[in-house]
C-alpha cells in the first residue's frame, strides 16, 4: 500500500475542511433578534442558515478528528488495517474514504448494532 499517496490525499482533506471551517464562521454566528432590522421569515431563514452551519462544523470536526488520527496511524505504520478484526482494509475503501478505520466487513457488522 502506499501511505504517501494517502497521507497527501489525508492532508489535502484537512486542509480543504479547515479552509471551509475559516468560511463558514460568520454563517455560525449568533442571529440578530431584532424584528425591526430583519424581518421574521428573514431571520427564520437566518436561523435556518444558522443550524446548518452550526451541523456542519460539527461534521467538520469530527472528520478532522478522523483524519489526525489516520495520519497518527500512517505515523505508528498501522494505517490500512481494520481496528477491529486487524485485516487489511481495502485500497478501493480507502480510496473513497482514506479516514476509514474499519473494513468493509467489520463496517457492515458494526453498522447492523
């Protein structure tokens, strides 16, 4: 396996969801409750707006979280293997998702819990 290629494509990904956290700060901030500024549909689209930025970063962390700790594992030579059953997890898996910590057997097992 080639860990280069997915600690480059783990950094990629990191910084890709750091920058996006960066831009989406303003959309989390706090909705201004002053009818007579905003209208009401206006701030409950601002509050709409609000709830999903908040979710996605929320999200964002989380797989930040994720990817540290597939580069912590590319570090200690476990990456690629499941942390579960210890077999090796799939090029393709983690082609698609080079932050999976489970193979493709073990996710679905797990999933079924």
């Amino acid at each position: 396996m080639d860990t280069k290629y997915f600690k480059e494509k783990l950094l990629k990904l990191q910084i890709e969801l750091t920058d996006q956290q960066t831009n989406n700060a303003e959309a989390a901030d706090v909705v201004t409750l002053d009818q007579a500024a905003v209208g009401r549909l206006s701030r409950m689209d601002a509050l709409q707006g609000q709830a999903m930025a908040q979710e996605t970063k929320r999200r964002n962390e989380v797989e930040l979280i994720r990817i540290n700790s597939a580069l912590e594992r590319i570090k200690s030579s476990d990456y690629g293997y499941c942390l579960h059953c210890d077999e090796e997890i799939s090029e393709k898996r983690l082609e698609i998702n080079p932050s999976a910590t489970l193979c493709i057997k073990c996710a679905s097992e797990n999933e079924k819990n």
